[in-house]
C-alpha cells in the first residue's frame, strides 16, 4: 500500500520480526483485523509525512508479541498513548477461540521531527491530532 509513496520520496524502511515469535512458537492470532490495520496505518502515514522532508529518510517496523504486559518488551524510556477510559478486554468470547492471550506488540521508528511527550498523549484521541499547525512547507504535487 505505501511501496509507491516511500520509492518516490526514496524512504528507506525496514521491517524487523522480534525473536518471541519464534521463543513463543506462535504462528495465528485472532485480532480485530481492521482496528489493527487502521492504527498501523495511521503510525506509518505520520511517519512517512515527517521524514519525506528529512535529509536521512527511514522508517523502521518491529513487530513481535508478549504473553504480559506488552511495555515490558519495550525499554523504559519509551512513551505510551494513555489508555483510554473504555478500553477493555473484549476478547473473552469463544468467537476469539480458546488459546491464551497473547499481545501483539509493534513499534514504528522513524527519523522526522519527532514528537513531544504532550503531542504523544493526543495521537490517539478520537479524531485526535498531534499538532494542528503543521510546522513544514511542502510544494503541491501535480
């Protein structure tokens, strides 16, 4: 979906698979395909977005999954979106099968202008937005 968009802007990406995938032997996840989808994209856009202008452009994916707490795969100094006030499990149902829970973790680094730790508290808000005044100035495409 993004191939086209990070040839032109010559972005360079990689995408990297955490070693639990292979330690836990987990190889099917039943997830809400579309909520998932639609985070990841909204990640890889912003991320795309603010390193197109940057002299060094990449982006890089981690994926991997945890069987705890997903923020202890994660080194301490990175920032979370708080949880939200509806959050839940809502995969108690025997829709979701009888497996454990697992927790699928991914990270998108990229090397744009980054974000504040106030900007990070808003990206997930609903119909949120980060900074409303963008701060670059990008010529209009034909």
């Amino acid at each position: 979906m993004f191939e086209p968009e990070l040839r032109l802007n010559l972005i360079s990406t990689e995408v990297i698979p955490d070693p639990s995938l292979t330690a836990l032997n987990i190889t099917h996840l039943h997830l809400d395909p579309s909520r998932v989808t639609q985070i990841f994209i909204n990640l890889l856009t912003n991320a795309i977005k603010f390193v197109k202008t940057e002299s060094k452009k990449r982006i890089e994916v981690r994926y991997g999954v945890a069987l705890s707490s997903p923020r202890s795969t994660f080194s301490e100094d990175l920032d979370w979106a708080p949880k939200g006030k509806s959050a839940g499990d809502v995969t108690d149902g025997p829709e979701w099968g009888s497996g454990g829970v697992v927790y699928l973790t991914f990270s998108i680094t990229d090397t744009g202008i980054g974000m504040g730790r106030n900007e990070i508290k808003k990206i997930f808000e609903r119909f949120g937005q980060a900074n409303v005044k963008p701060t670059l100035h990008m010529g209009a495409r034909a």
